[in-house]
C-alpha cells in the first residue's frame, strides 16, 4: 500500500523530471497500430457483425428472472467472440512491425520469450509459410491439451529443415541464447540424417549437416505481453548474447522490483529512491481505471482513427488516424529511429519544503481521471527507463502504441546499432 503523501512526492519528482525525457505524457508516444482492422472496411466488418449478434438476441421473455439471465449469457457469448478479433488485431500488429524493421525474414529463429500457448510464433510463421524456427520459452508448465494443438499447427507448416521446441525455463537461467538455438538446429538435423542416411549418402549428408551448423541462422527475441521483471530479464539476455534484436509488448509493471529492474541508474538520476519506485510500480496499476461511460470509451477509440493517412496491410484501405503515421510494412524511413535525449544528473532537490495534503483529503481531493493518468505516467516512465537501458547497450530503440484494443499498448523495438541502417 501506499500513502498519499508518497504518492504526492512522486508526483513531485516526475513533474521535475519530465522536461529532461523524451514523453511528457502517455498520450505522447507516438500510436502505430499496424493491424488490419484500423481501417473503414474493417471496422465495418467488424460492426457488421457485432450487429448481426445483436439482431439474433431471443424474444423477450415473459419472467424477469429469464429474462436477466438470457442478457447475461448473450454478454458472456458476445465477450468472446469479440476477443477472437481483438486478439488477432494485437498479433497482426507486432508482426508488421518486425517487417517494418527488416525482422520477417524466412530462415530467422524467433526466440519467443513469456510464450504461454505461443499464439505470436504461429502468426508468425504461418506468415513465412512456414520458413522460420522457434524457441518456446515459458517458466510455467502447460498442459498437454494447452499447447499440442498449437504446436503442432506450427510444425505442420514447417519447412527448410526450420524447428519448432518449447522449453520450460526461466528467462534469467538463458546464459547464451545463440548456442541454445543453434544446439536445437543441430541436433534436429542430426536426428534426421541419421534416420534417412544410407550407406551410398552418408558422406553427402555429412557434409550437409556441417554446413548447416556452421551456418548462422538469425536470431530475434518476441514477445506479447511480458510481464514486470522478465521485460528486463529478456534485456539482460538479449545484450549478453551479441545484442540479438528484440520485439517485446511489456504489460504487468506493478510486479517490476528494484532489485531486477534493468536500470536503477535511471532513476537514481532523477532522484527517485528505491521506496519511489515502489511506489510508481503499485501506482502503474491506477491506468486501469475506467473513468468514462462504454458510450464515451467507444466514441473515444474511433476518434483515435479517423484523421490522417496510412495503408492498412491485409488490404488496400487508407486507414484514418489522427496520429503521425506508421511506417509502411517492408521500409522505414531514417528519421524512424531517434535518439533518445540524454538525462543529466540530478537536478536540485526542491521538494523537501513542499506542502503535502494529508492522505486522506488527498484522496478524497484526487479524481479517477488523474489517478488513471498518473498510472499511465508511471508505466511510460518504466518503459522509458528500459528504452534507455537497451540505447546504453548499443541498440536503436523506439517505443510505440501499438495497439488501441488493449490499456497494455506499449511495444519496445530494439535493432543492434552495428547492422545496417533501416
């Protein structure tokens, strides 16, 4: 728990430190939803049926007590079919944006961190066609059922002696993540040679499988929605093993510590303490609140795509957004990554003498409409400290929304500064 005079501080000390980053504001970073679903046709594909689901509602009922409990069956049927596109939406997004930055590319090993029932890998690679490998990393031991069906639907598609493994590990166990792939490569490759090699074949597959493994296979780091201390454990990871580029949508900040965080520094330059950073984590959790009407929320997302110009990439609609538009799917143009600027040292404490209202009038005088932004602050700030880390660490960074289906939207993209130029 926290206290409103704690609460009151660290307001202070980011409202000092916000001319030194790069975001004032949540609202600040700049949107790039790259899904299919952003444009008019979609949308009104989208409402078409959502309308139909609502005309097959049942004739009304004669007890009121039947007549509540058909409402909240038709709720709990309309929830989940509308999470299918809002899931997909998400999927369709990240993928574009490892084409954006040259990512999407047949061959690549994606290393998918955090990958529950690894719906991203599938997308992934059923857009390869199959032509790409993947590492399935989750600390948590799923069932047979959770997992064979997606698994196997990647596998099924597999092609170009590509592998699909899932390992139950933790991400902070990884000491070399490049060896680990290309262990699983080899050893695939290996299976197969000796199960089809005959006598007559057996020196040209030899020299096949050598080459194979003296082969470098590109290595990329993603994730949908990595919570709290693995975002920073994938960081550690990734920059011990040659800077491998990295996809990642963070989410879950209030389970971050400061003992794991990948940049304390960053703070400790702002002069935030240990106790503040506590404190930002348990207040990350106020972005969730919902402050405005389902009326207001719906008109509030349509608004936030119904101004300027992009190309939607499934088909050949202009999307409308009032926010700077997304790149195009295969090029960026240069001024797409940007430095972020440099935090000087701290600057003169001023906050000591400040008047502090006491906790309970603070609540009471403090609006659900702040306190969401100021959970929202509070995630950017976190992020923004890990976008710092990976810059220091020789990446290009940029953080984006990449999303406007979900309150967890942020997408951190990191590229090894020494590859090409995008």
């Amino acid at each position: 728990t926290v206290t409103g005079e704690e609460v009151q501080l660290l307001i202070a000390k980011l409202n000092r430190a916000a001319p030194l980053l790069p975001f004032a504001s949540a609202a600040d970073v700049p949107l790039q939803d790259l899904s299919c679903g952003s444009c008019a046709a979609c949308r009104s594909t989208l409402s078409t049926r959502k309308n139909q689901q609502t005309t097959q509602q049942p004739q009304q009922k004669k007890r009121k007590k039947q007549q509540q409990k058909q409402h909240t069956n038709n709720q709990q049927q309309q929830q989940q079919k509308q999470a299918r596109p809002k899931h997909i939406s998400q999927l369709e997004s990240i993928t574009n944006h490892l084409q954006s930055v040259h990512l999407l590319q047949p061959g690549t090993t994606f290393c998918e961190f955090g990958c529950g029932t690894a719906k991203l890998s599938d997308h992934i690679n059923a857009r390869l066609q199959g032509d790409s490998s993947h590492l399935l990393i989750d600390r948590k031991v799923f069932t047979f059922g959770q997992t064979r069906l997606r698994d196997r639907a990647i596998a099924g598609r597999l092609q170009n002696n590509a592998v699909v493994r899932r390992l139950t590990m933790d991400i902070g166990d990884i000491t070399d993540l490049s060896s680990i792939c290309d262990g699983i490569r080899c050893r695939d490759i290996d299976t197969d040679a000796a199960a089809e090699t005959t006598a007559e074949t057996t020196a040209e597959t030899t020299a096949e499988t050598e080459t194979t493994r003296t082969t470098p296979h590109p290595v990329v780091v993603i994730s949908k929605h990595l919570c709290g201390p693995a975002t920073d454990l994938s960081i550690q990871c990734c920059a011990s093993t040659s800077c491998t580029p990295m996809v990642v949508a963070t989410c879950c900040h209030y389970l971050c510590s400061w003992s794991q965080f990948s940049n304390t520094a960053f703070f400790e330059k702002m002069g935030i303490t240990e106790r503040d950073f506590e404190v930002m984590t348990i207040v990350s959790q106020w972005a969730s609140i919902n402050n405005t009407t389902k009326k207001k929320q719906k008109d509030e997302e349509e608004a936030t795509t119904t101004m300027t110009t992009s190309t939607c990439h499934t088909c050949t609609e202009q999307i409308d957004s009032k926010e700077t538009a997304p790149p195009p799917p295969t090029t960026a143009p240069p001024s797409w990554w940007q430095q972020l600027p440099v935090v000087e040292p701290p600057l003169p404490c001023i906050i000591e003498d400040l008047p502090l209202m006491e906790s309970n009038e603070f609540e009471r005088s403090f609006p659900r409409v702040k306190k969401a932004a100021l959970g929202k602050q509070c995630k950017l700030i976190l992020d923004t400290a890990r976008a710092y880390r990976l810059q220091e660490l020789g990446y290009r960074v940029k953080l984006v929304r990449y999303t406007t289906m979900s309150m967890e939207d942020h997408l951190l993209i990191a590229i090894p500064k020494k590859t090409h130029e995008y």
